[in-house]
C-alpha cells in the first residue's frame, strides 16, 4: 500500500474545506431572494408593479398604452444585476455569510476572499467594501442600519460604521472568541446586545455599546450546553416577552431554546431522535447529524430546521444546505447546492425549493400540514428558478446534488470539528506557520 505523505494530507483538507455551501436569504418583507454559491450573488426581484400604478401616474394617454404595453411584456422578467461602480473587485472566492439588515434596506455579503460587500438593497449597489485581515465567517446588521459587523477566522468580531461620526472605511475590532472560529453573528430584536456563536461550543452575549467603534467590553451572559460546535441562530420573540428568546442549531443534532440575557437554557430538542436519523456505526459509538441551519418566524410560531443527512423527497432529492424565512411566515425558502466541485459545473449548481401553507389563510393551507411548492406555484415561478438554480442538465441533477451534500458534510466538518494531531505531525505543521518564517 502507498504510503501518504504529511503534505497530501494537508492538500487533501485543504481541497475540502474550499467546498462552499449554497446559501439563501430573503429579504424581511419578501421584496426580494438571495442565493450566493461560490463568489456569485444572484439576486430576484419578488416584487410584482401593478399595472394601474403606471396609469394612475402618468395622464397622457400615449405614454400609459406604451408603458403599459412595456410592462406587459418584461413583467415575467425580474432578475436584478448588481452594480459595483465603487473601483473594487466584486468577489473572487466563495461567499460564507450573507444577511439582510432588519429594516431590509441593507444586504451584506462576506467571504473567502477578506471583503466584506455591504449594498443597498433598492438599487442594488454597493455602497462600501471593507477589507477583512482574514477570512469572514459569520456577518450581521444593526437593526438601526448604522452598523455592520463581522467575524473572522481568527475568531475576531470587527464593526464599520455608517453617517457622520461612525463614517470610516476601516472597520475596528470590538472583542473575540480567540482562536475560535465564529460560526454565526446576530443583533438581538431590541438591538442592546450582539450574540456570536462558535465552534467551541460556546454563546456568547455581549452588550452592544453607544460607540462600538472603540471597543465592546461588556459580556451579558454566556449559553453553555451544547457538546459540539453552534452552527446557527435565530431569535424569537412574542407578546409577553419582546425583547426575544435564542433558538441554536448544533453539531450534537439538537436545537436549544435560551433566555440569552440570563445564559439559562429553557429547552432542549433532540432534532436528531426526532427525525430518526440517530444511529450507531457498530463501535460503540453514536452518530448524531448535524443541524446546520434553522430559521424562525418572528413570533415563533413557525421554526424550521435543516438537518444534515435529511433527505426530503418531493419527486427530487433534497437536502438543504441553508434556509430562511420572511418576517410575515409565509414561506420557508430552502436552497441546496456547493461550490468547488471538481467533478461538475459547481457555479451553477445550486437548487431552491419553497414550502408553504403554514397559516390558515394561505392558498397552499392543508389539513396536513405544510407542503412544498410546485416550481410553478413558487414566488417567481420559473423565472426565479432559471435565476437563482442557473443551468444543469436533469439528468446530472440528482447525481450532482447528492455529490454536493456529501462534500459539504465533509467540509463542514473538517472546517468544525477540531482535529488531533500526532506529535510528528504537530512539529511538521509548525515549521509551515507564519511567525516562524518570520523569525528565520
């Protein structure tokens, strides 16, 4: 048998952890979708004009039939292109987080490539860039939109300010999860606190000050109970407790409910048992999957969960790598896809997927629950498709799918899950590091 040298390893790994999931965010009121797989943003417009807004607004009756007649023919069309007229480079490397500001009016996007691309999400342009030390995690808006915030690799959360006073292009660092990567950033409903979660299984609240610029130093509260790395948030909230509840997702397959202000655990839900899919791998041992994403309505009504190994089948297999959902509940939007696989076309491979039917007065409403949409009856239908999915032929889509699922498995647990090394190992890495090179 061939023996594998210490470098394959490392080349081997490498090549995983550059395995991107698909991801998805839509806009809080639905005027708009977001899928970024690799460093592409595909964006659509969910909005539909009503024609007798063009009518009401213009009176001469030659400018109404020719608009009118424009708007009848382009309205199945609503892919928007992004514009950056800023001088900077748009993305060159795989997109790892995106997030709409609370208020909608902000869209920001961070990845592989150190920038951080905050646009406004009107025109979709981009307004600023910020270039990261390394490489970007986890990203989110102030609900006052006068604040972007950032994670690294490194496990530093950086912040850049917006109007008067904050207006720098320079972000700051505001405290860390030190040398812990930071697997999800989010601003709490009434904005006092940001939350950061990480692969070391800890949550951390810390209190959101006046001038963020100069440093945050004031912890809330810590969540401790997860066995594995966090890998998503959410928050919840209702009538009798507005300022919100913490939903998090975790590699030990559960998802716990939190009072973050105080760190005490309310609930835990073992997703893992729940969905069957707890098993053994005949040593002993149990393998638990991971939940890899959740999303919320506002009240907590609705919550969904995105569980690795979960097949969905609707005449396709599914499984997704990111979900999210809208302010009103209305729909669960699901994509499913990777980027940098060697074996297909990966820039284009991404699917999207809508459940719904969750309120009584839905269209889509059964006595049996939720159901997931037909392509047609989707937000968009197949112009949102054609959009969001680009092209593969049918008859790899299923092959490629399950390639992608399984590559993003692989790669989001060699990203999270903290490896042993052997001592001959460990002296061959730290000969590679940085601070030594320097040294000589």
């Amino acid at each position: 048998m061939e023996e594998i040298s210490i470098e394959e390893v490392e080349n081997n790994d490498r090549e995983l952890l550059e395995v991107a999931p698909a991801l998805i965010s839509v806009h809080p009121f639905e005027k708009s979708v977001v899928v970024a797989i690799g460093p592409e943003l595909r964006v659509f417009d969910l909005e539909e004009t009503d024609p007798m807004n063009i009518v009401e607004a213009y009176s001469n009756v030659l400018t109404v039939l020719c608009l009118f007649l424009c708007f009848c023919l382009d309205r199945g069309s609503r892919q928007i292109s992004i514009v950056d007229d800023s001088g900077d480079p748009l993305h060159s490397h795989s997109i790892r987080a995106i997030c709409f500001g609370a208020n909608g009016s902000l869209f920001a996007s961070a990845g592989d490539d150190k920038l951080v691309k905050i646009w406004s999400a009107d025109s979709w342009k981009c307004i600023r860039t910020v270039l990261s030390e390394k490489r970007v995690s986890a990203v989110a808006i102030s609900h006052d939109g006068l604040f972007v915030s950032f994670a690294d690799k490194f496990g530093v959360v950086w912040v850049v300010g917006f109007g008067g006073d904050n207006e720098k292009n320079k972000a700051a660092p505001i405290f860390a999860h030190y040398c812990s990567i930071i697997t999800s950033l989010l601003f709490s409903p009434d904005g006092r606190f940001i939350v950061s979660a990480d692969r070391d299984f800890k949550i951390r609240a810390t209190v959101f000050p006046r001038k963020p610029l100069n440093g945050a130093h004031e912890i809330q509260s810590f969540c401790l109970g997860h066995t594995e790395y966090i890998s998503c948030l959410v928050f919840i909230c209702t009538l009798e407790y507005p300022k919100g509840f913490l939903l998090s997702g975790s590699g030990d397959s559960t998802v716990r409910l939190w009072d973050f202000t105080s760190g005490s655990l309310l609930s835990t839900c073992e997703v893992g048992v729940q969905a069957g899919l707890v098993e053994s791998n005949g040593k002993d041992e149990v393998l638990c999957p991971a939940v890899t994403d959740i999303c919320a309505s506002p009240d907590g009504s609705v919550v969904a969960v995105a569980i690795q190994r979960q097949i969905v089948t609707m005449g396709d297999i599914f499984s997704p790598t990111s979900l999210d959902m809208g302010s009103f509940g209305m729909h669960i939007w699901l994509v499913t896809g990777a980027s940098n696989l060697p074996s297909f076309d990966s820039a284009s491979l991404a699917c999207v997927k809508v459940v719904s039917g969750f309120q009584k007065d839905s269209p889509h409403f059964t006595e049996h629950g939720p159901v997931m949409l037909e392509n047609n009856d989707i937000p968009g239908g197949d112009k949102l498709l054609e959009t969001m999915q680009g092209s593969i032929s049918i008859e790899n889509e299923r092959k490629a799918l399950g390639t992608a699922i399984e590559a993003v498995k692989k790669a989001m647990h060699n990203l999270l899950i903290k490896r042993q090394y052997s001592d001959e190992k460990r002296e061959f890495r730290k000969r590679g590091r940085n601070d030594r090179k320097l040294k000589q």
